[in-house]
C-alpha cells in the first residue's frame, strides 16, 4: 500500500515551526530518524525535549531541524490529512449495517464504511477489530490509546462471522484479550438482531464480556435500525414489547452480576428497549456516569432530569415570558417524553402553549423513529398543515454536524421557507429545552 504524504496545511502563529521557517507546503517525513505512519506516531515522537525533524520543500530540498522544547511541546503543525493517513474503510458486509440499507442517489460520504480504531480514540467510533494487525495492537499499546469501542455483536466466534460475513471475525476476538491485558480501557456495543444473537446467544456474549470487566467499563445493547431499503439483505425481523422486555430483564440481571463484582452496572439497555417495552426508565445511577450516552444510553433519563432541575433552579426567578404558541418537531421514538416534559414547562409557564409532534419516517421506513433520521422533506410534508403558532422547535440531532442541513441536503433555510415559520434548532441539554421554550430569542 501507498504510504500517505504529511503534506503540511498551515503553520501556527508563533509556534516552534514557524521559527523554523517550515510553510504550508512542505512534507514533514521523519521525527528521530523514524518514518511516520499516522498522527499517533507524530505527537508520540514529538514528545521529547529535544528532536530532529526532516522536512522537504516543494522544490526537493531537504531539511535537517534540531528542536529544543519544552516536555510535550507542539510544533504547530496541520497537516492536509487530520490523521496523516488514509482512513480505513470497512470490509464486512454485516446483516445489520444501516449504511447498506441506504437509498441511492444520495451523497456520497453517506455511504462510507469506517473501521479505523485511530477514529475510535479520535472521535468515539465503534470499530469491529477486523481491519488490525499484531503491529496495530502493538502500537496502540506502546502509545497508551484508550479508551477503545468495540463493536462486538457476539462472543460465539462462528456467529460473529456469520453476522460480520467476515471469516476473520471470530479469530478478531483475540484481541480483546490483548487490549485486557494490557489493561487498556474499552466500551462495548451489541447491536441485537431477532432470533440471530439474542435470547441464549446474548446471554452468552453478556457471561463472556463481564469477565472482562472492569477493563472493559461499558457495554450497550441496542436494537438493529431497520430501514425500507432492505431489499436482498439478510431477512432481520424488527423486535416487539415482550422480546423488549426478555432483553430488559436479562440485561438487569447482569447488572446485578457486575455491581457485586465492581460496583458498576456495566450492561446497559439502550432507550429504545425500554420505550418499547412501555417501562419507566431507570434511575440515573443505574447509568455509571452516562458512560454509553453516545449509544441512546440514558439520553431520555438525563435530559428528564436536567429539564426537572432546570425548573426548580429558575422557579423563583421573575422570567418575562412572552404569551404564544409554539410546535416541537422529533422522532416518533422521543416524542411521549417530550409532550411530558413540555407539559412541565407548561405548568411553569402557562403563558406559552406547547404542542409536540411526532414525524414520521416516510424517507427510511415507519420502523426508523429516531429523531437523527428525519429528513428536510419529511418534516415539510408533515408539519405544512399543521398549526405551528410563532416558533417550530427541531433537536440538533436532525441536522448535519456543524451545518444547518438536513441528511437528505435539504437546507434549514429552505424548511423555514416552506413553513412560513421561524425555526429554532434546540441542544440536547434539559436546559435548551427549556429555554429554547420560554425564551423567543434563544
């Protein structure tokens, strides 16, 4: 394989190499004598006090630079590629991946597969194992990278290779047992299929991942997202209250099996399980500190819970609210918690009517009914004929990160205008709620 080029982006004011005259340009290719695979082999080798930095010019000259530093100290440096590399791209063909169940036509970054353990640290990605060597292990123990999210769907070896259609899959596992050993932290994720890895088979997988705990903090089980699009794929069945419930109790009496061995719960039940088995959500010590928030994990309990302690912060506040009527926007999935919790903003401040509705996934299918998966066109079709009042309320999770687009490249600009309403995009915290309700101009 092609070994990347460290072309360098831009240099920062200031820093160590912009006294050294390096520009935005030139290619960083050794540290120490040593070639540089990626990002961790860079802030690694620039650890030292003292090191040597071979540059090349645009023109082919080369540089030989001696740096003395502090401990730690960056060069300041970006580079064109924020991991000085390729990203590694997934090679299974799982029976459940949402990407595979995508419609065409859209764009093209949607269909990107990564399985690249650096993005785990990095970023929180779940990855499979597959895509490692003994020399990536290695390394990721040498540089102390922790902690790791495994995506491990099963602990029974020829299933996990059934389910991952990778035959390497199952001998995967033995990684885990280095990444144990090597005490490095790490979090885990089932994704639940009906008939495939639950009932006995999950039972097995949840005895086998809690002799790894404590290393290994957290594990999430979750329900398999079904999408319309499924259409020569593996014939999974979407999961009913009482299959929610036998996961529940399972998962609860593992819990109590991993508080007597550490004093934390370690397996948890993702919301979806518990919305569908029509169950109180559990209280917020049953969640470690949130530890699987990013996996559906207690989102419902701490939002409830910080929109509770919100209203109690402000209630003898004089806060002016203006009288009007305003619609909140989501997922069929969140929508009775949000009605609640609008209702006790409500009581709060009756000068406010708030009406929640819930949109429906024509886009991907009924069985979608996360709020992250509607589309601009969904919620044009569904809300136009609805009576909004002065403000439409949508969770942030509906738009593209950092951008005010929709999944389906449908602008927030263009919903507004097809509206004929003010739109107001709303943070996850209890506390957004809730302003993002009494305050107009939030």
């Amino acid at each position: 394989m092609k070994k990347a080029k460290h072309i360098i982006k831009s240099v920062n004011p200031g820093s160590i190499a912009e006294e050294l005259e390096i520009e935005p340009g030139d290619e960083l290719l050794m540290i120490n004598d040593t070639e540089i695979e990626d990002i961790f082999d860079y802030q690694f080798l620039c650890e030292d006090e003292y090191i040597e930095v071979l540059i090349k010019k645009p023109d082919g000259e080369e540089w030989l630079l001696e740096v003395d530093k502090e401990m730690d100290e960056d060069l300041g440096i970006q580079f064109e590629e924020g991991l000085m590399d390729t990203y590694r791209s997934c090679h299974n063909k799982c029976i459940f991946c949402f990407i595979d169940q995508m419609p065409p036509g859209m764009r093209e970054t949607l269909y990107f597969k990564d399985d690249d353990t650096r993005l785990s640290f990095l970023q929180g990605n779940y990855v499979t194992l597959t895509n490692l060597a003994d020399k990536d292990i290695d390394r990721m123990i040498r540089y102390n990278l922790e902690p790791i999210n495994i995506s491990f769907q099963t602990m029974n070896p020829e299933l996990r290779c059934m389910m991952l259609n990778n035959r390497f899959a199952g001998e995967a596992l033995k990684k885990v047992d280095k990444l144990y050993e090597a005490g490095l932290r790490m979090n885990g994720q089932i994704v639940l299929c009906k008939g495939v890895n639950d009932g006995k088979e999950l039972e097995f997988s949840l005895e086998k991942l809690l002799e790894y705990h404590p290393v290994l903090e957290s594990v999430s089980v979750v329900p398999v997202g079904l999408s319309k699009y499924r259409d020569g794929l593996y014939p999974l069945e979407p999961f009913e209250k009482q299959d929610a419930c036998e996961v529940i109790d399972m998962i609860e009496k593992y819990q109590q099996k991993a508080l007597q061995k550490s004093g934390m719960h370690f397996i948890h039940a993702s919301d979806e399980w518990y919305l569908l088995a029509g169950r109180e959500m559990p209280s917020e010590e049953s969640y470690d500190g949130y530890l699987q928030l990013e996996n559906g994990v207690g989102m419902i309990r701490l939002l409830m819970t910080e929109v509770s302690d919100y209203l109690e912060d402000i209630k003898d506040e004089n806060i002016k609210v203006k009288p009007g009527k305003i619609s909140i926007a989501t997922g069929r999935l969140a929508a009775p918690t949000l009605r609640k919790l609008a209702k006790q903003v409500a009581e709060q401040f009756p000068e406010v009517e708030v009406n929640v509705y819930d949109i429906r996934n024509d886009f991907f299918g009924e069985r979608i009914t996360v709020a992250g998966l509607i589309t601009g066109q969904d919620l044009i079709a569904q809300m136009k004929e609805k009576e909004i009042g002065d403000r439409l309320l949508i969770p942030e999770c509906m738009m593209r990160s950092g951008e005010t687009v929709f999944l389906d490249d449908i602008t927030l600009d263009q919903v507004q205008s097809a509206l004929q309403v003010p739109i107001t995009i709303v943070k996850s915290s209890g506390m957004d709620f809730v302003r993002s309700i009494i305050d107009e101009n939030y």
